[in-house]
C-alpha cells in the first residue's frame, strides 16, 4: 500500500526523532533498528524505506539535532540563561534530550566516514553560531572564545555524567559556570 508524501515525510521525521533520541540517550552501537523502529511506531521495513542504512540515519540525526541546538544558540539572548540551563543537573541527566555534543562526542571517532563528517560540519555551525552570539563568527576572538565555551559546557557536562557522587557532579557544573559567567552574584 502506497502512503502519500505527508506520511511519508512524517514516517521519516519520526524515524530521526527517535533514533537522535536513543542514540544520545544509549550511543550508536547500542540502538538498533527495531529499537528505533519500535520507538517511532513503525514496522521495521519502513525504515528502508527512508534510508540506505543505519548509518544514514545516524549522519541525518546528527545534522538534525545539531541544527536545533545551533538554532537555540542563535535564539538565546541571554548568555547566563543559556549557560546555566545547559550545565544544569537536570541536562547532566537526560542524556536523551540533552546536547548531541556531550551525548556522542566520545562515540563519534569509531564511526564511519559519513558519522563523522557530519559532525564535523555541525560542530563547525555551532560554533559559528556561538561565535556570532559573542561577536562575530569572522572574528578570530569571538571564534577562539566559542570553541572555548563550547568545549567548556560539553566538557562540564561529560564529565559530570560520570560522577557517581552528586556533590562531585555539582562541583564541576558549578566550576564551568564560574570559568563562563565569572563568580556568582548570590
């Protein structure tokens, strides 16, 4: 049975929602296709349907979830808020919904060709994003600066995942803040 261009394209958006999903939430190697099949409310056969392989999906998941992070980036006038909302305990959790960055930074090198070289580029547009948020993405300080804060915040973030003692995990979101926003005003 042949479905229409709408359903089609809402299958597909559905398939890169939950993949983008499990893969930040469990890594690509621990997802499979019936898991992200399953997730989506879709029979396995669909996602051939959409794509040339798990690969593909994975590249189209990351390019997706780096442009919306990007797009917050760009949308967020308040650089404390920003700051705060992402080296918040409550990001440090949800590996799932939180940044593709601090999700998959460490997975992405054992990846293919095609994983890889999306993202890069969506790592080059985040920074180019956070650089204009600073200043100017064509300025070599408003860039040094974003891939500083950049690597800050996902740095803070992977590295509080792996505390086990919440007093360790808050020590070290609040260190990146301090090294980000300056001394706390409470």
């Amino acid at each position: 049975m042949k479905v229409s261009k709408e359903t089609s394209a809402k299958h597909r958006d559905a398939l890169v929602r939950a993949a983008s999903r499990l893969f930040r939430e469990k890594g690509f190697d621990k997802v499979g296709i019936a898991e992200i099949t399953a997730a989506a409310g879709l029979t396995h056969g669909a996602f051939y349907t959409h794509f040339a392989s798990k690969e593909a999906l994975c590249a189209e998941a990351i390019t997706r979830t780096s442009r919306r992070t990007a797009e917050a980036v760009k949308a967020n006038t308040d650089w404390r808020a920003y700051v705060e909302a992402y080296l918040d305990p409550k990001h440090v959790r949800d590996r799932g919904n939180g940044c593709p960055y601090a999700a998959l930074s460490g997975d992405v090198p054992r990846e293919g060709a095609l994983v890889k070289s999306a993202f890069s580029e969506a790592l080059e547009g985040s920074i180019n994003a956070l650089a204009d948020r600073l200043g100017d993405k064509n300025s070599a300080k408003a860039r040094e600066q974003a891939i500083l804060s950049l690597a800050t915040l996902v740095g803070a973030v992977v590295l509080a995942r792996t505390a086990t003692d919440t007093g360790l995990r808050d020590e070290i979101l609040s260190a990146a803040k301090t090294k980000l926003l300056g001394p706390s005003k409470a």
